[in-house]
C-alpha cells in the first residue's frame, strides 16, 4: 500500500516571510528576520493568518501567473515515499522532486519477500512468476555458472510487476507539491490519491498548495 512516512518540514515560517523581499528597500537585519519568523511561527500554529506576511504569502499564492509563488521553494519538505513500479516511473518526471535514498532491488532483489512487496492490485500469477524467477536466481552457483546467474538476475529484475512497491526518501517543496497537486489530484494511479491526501494535511497546504481554503 503507497504510503509516506517520516516527515520534516523546514523553512516555511521563513519562505513566507522571504515572499516580501520583492517590495524592500533595504535589508533585514538579522534581529529583525528572526523576530518577524518567530511571529509569523506563532500565528500559524494559533491559526492567526490576519499576519501580514502570512497573508501577503497567501496571496501571492493564489496568483496562477507570473511566478509570484516563486518563495515556496523555501518550504522544503523531508519524507519516506512508498509507491509502486507504476507510480515511481512517473513520479521521476518531476525536476525538483529528489531522491535522497532508496532501498534497492539491484542491492537486495534476491532477499525481498516479493509478495509482502506488492499492491493488492498485482496479479498472484505475476507475484508467483516473480517468486519463481527470484528462487531460480538464488539456487545458481555464481562460481560455476556466472552467465547463468547474471542473466537469472536480469530476467527476475525484468520481470518484477508493475505493483512492487518499494520505498525512497524524497526532498521537494511546496511549490513541486503545488505543482504536483494540481496534476495529480485526479490521476487514475491509487498511489497519487495517496501523495494528494497527504499534501493537504501539510501547515498552510490549503491556503498556500491546493487553493481549496473553506472547501470540503
């Protein structure tokens, strides 16, 4: 089952605040930057978006032209993401969403138990031909029959179904997730409705990602 785990966010209260710079004629003071992020913090964690970078942020937000929500990229998001074969070849057309590691089945395809490994949507006749493969791939003597174990390798890596799941830590920020959001929310693929629901519970997601503020 698609899931995500593990999260950390970092920069929001500062990006928001950063999402003004455009309008000033000199520089923050480092006293300054500090205290005005430690206020917009406090007012969101109390729900007080009358602050007015929070709401200059929000607005700027809203705006679909012109780049004017370009200080999202500031909001970086940390997480675990576990989605299938299916979603991860598309996830990968995404520019600044990055892997920064992932479990492996060039590493560890001969130990996985494949079954545990796949969405309930995969075929038990695919899971057994993927079992089999990996079974036959474990039983060849590297020593004695290296072609025969690197073209059992390739052949059970090949074969792995479009439902293995497998999971990576990603980095991104809520202007990919804006963007991936608004492509997304409708997409035929389970393992999105999953991601979509999941943006939506970030701090701000709905006044600053899915523009659904007061929607059910």
């Amino acid at each position: 089952m698609a899931s995500i785990e593990n999260v950390e966010i970092y920069g929001l209260d500062s990006a928001i605040f950063r999402s003004g710079y455009s309008m000033l004629e000199t520089a923050p003071t480092e006293e300054a930057f500090q205290a005005a992020v430690e206020q917009i913090r406090a007012d969101r964690l109390a729900g007080n978006y009358d602050n007015p970078h929070i709401r200059r942020a929000i607005k700027l937000s809203s705006i679909r032209e012109g780049g004017h929500d370009q200080f999202l990229t500031g909001a970086v998001v940390n997480f675990d993401l576990t989605i299938s074969n299916k979603a991860w070849v598309e996830a990968e057309r995404y520019t600044f969403l990055n892997f920064i590691s992932s479990m492996s089945t060039m590493h560890r395809i001969a130990r996985f138990k494949l079954g545990d490994f796949c969405n309930e949507y995969t075929s038990p006749a695919e899971i057994a031909e993927a079992e089999r493969l990996q079974d036959a791939y474990n039983a060849i003597d590297a020593q004695t029959d290296p072609e025969g174990k690197k073209r059992a390798y390739l052949e059970l890596l090949y074969n792995l179904p479009s439902g293995f799941e497998l999971m990576a830590g990603m980095t991104t920020n809520y202007r990919a997730l804006k963007n991936i959001y608004a492509q997304r929310r409708n997409h035929r693929l389970p393992d999105w409705h999953v991601v979509c629901d999941w943006i939506e519970t970030l701090p701000l997601a709905a006044e600053l990602i899915t523009g659904k503020t007061g929607q059910p």
